[in-house]
C-alpha cells in the first residue's frame, strides 16, 4: 500500500539515506535508498535498520541488476526503454517544491534524477545541475530518455526539467498542486519557454 510506503520512506530520510518510493511493474509500491560503495557496505546498513525495527526485510540491488549494466547486451534503445518506463510509472504522484520524498513527492529535477538512479545513472540534484551535465542535443534529433529544459522563471535560466518520452511528449512534474504528468513539447508554453536538451547515453 502507499501508506507503507510513504511511512518507510519517511522514516529512511530521518537517516538521511535519500529514499524515495516507486511503483514496481508489479503494482506494488516499493521504496529504495542509499547509493553504496560495495554490497556488503549496503548490507551493513540495512541490517542496521533491520534491527531497528525500521522494516522487516530488505533486497540489496546488485550493480549488474540495473538496466545500465544490461545495455551492453541489449544497446541504447534498451535502456531508453527502461527511463521512459520508469517515468510513466510516476505520472499522477504529487508534485512538491523541493521534494525527492513519497511525504513530499517530487519536483522536477528530483523526478528525473530518481528516473535516472532507478536505471543506475547518477545525475545532479538541481535542474541547473543536469543541465550542466551530458551533451547537447538538437530538438529536431531528440531520443527517447534525453532530458529537456525550460525556463519557466523571469530570469530566463533554466528553471524547469521533464524527461522525453518521444512523439513531442515529455513526463515531467510540472508543479505546486499538480501530478506528475505527460505533456506536449510542441504546446504554446512549454514552446516559448523551451532551453535545450541533454543526453546522457553514449
């Protein structure tokens, strides 16, 4: 249940372990946390947790079990695949100002940057940060999985961030009082206020 879900995730954040819940392919809601040196230094800490009452079990994620570690086999598309999957599975959680928490939800960068670990890549916190991250791509060459930027401020930054999910459409957390939700890039708004974009596959 969600409930649970938000409850352990609260609780693994007291522990500053960045946890943040999703929902498995599934239906279960699932929450995951930690980015670990080594198996047993992620087996320590949960059976610290373990101990604490905190949940009753645990799966440690193996390196190799992430999509990133099966695209040498099955190639880019493949993991394309797997962000634009990841990122469905979010749409209609609530959008939250700052938040990468299941008591907070998601805000824009915290969405893709959770899409992102899910797969096994690691990108910066901040809108600005991925922005400054990967390699530019032209709109008209847009693939799947590559991150697009707006500035939706006066200051005419970058300020917003969403992940493309391919025929114009982009998933992002769009924000206060709003869900996690598909949108157009060829839209009006998201039109005039488009930056650029960023690919992060080789």
């Amino acid at each position: 249940m969600v409930g649970n879900a938000v409850r352990l995730t609260e609780a693994l954040n007291r522990y500053d372990l960045n946890a943040y819940y999703f929902v498995h392919v599934s239906g279960l809601y699932k929450v995951r946390f930690g980015d670990f040196a080594s198996r047993e230094e992620a087996r320590q800490t949960a059976e610290s947790l373990k101990e604490k009452g905190i949940f009753a079990d645990y799966f440690v994620v193996r390196p190799e079990d992430y999509p990133i570690a099966k695209k040498r086999h099955y190639g880019n598309d493949y993991l394309r695949i797997e962000l634009v999957k990841t990122a469905k599975s979010f749409v209609g959680l609530p959008y939250s100002w700052g938040g990468v928490s299941a008591e907070q939800g998601f805000d824009c960068s915290g969405l893709t940057m959770a899409v992102y670990k899910l797969n096994g890549l690691n990108l910066p916190r901040s809108s600005r940060g991925q922005w400054g991250m990967g390699t530019p791509v032209q709109r008209s060459q847009l693939k799947e999985g590559d991150l697009v930027f707006f500035a939706t401020k006066k200051e005419g930054t970058v300020s917003h961030v969403g992940i493309f999910t391919g025929n114009d459409t982009f998933i992002h957390a769009p924000g206060k009082n709003k869900n996690i939700r598909p949108d157009l890039l060829s839209s009006l708004y998201f039109r005039t206020r488009f930056m650029g974009a960023r690919r992060y596959l080789k």
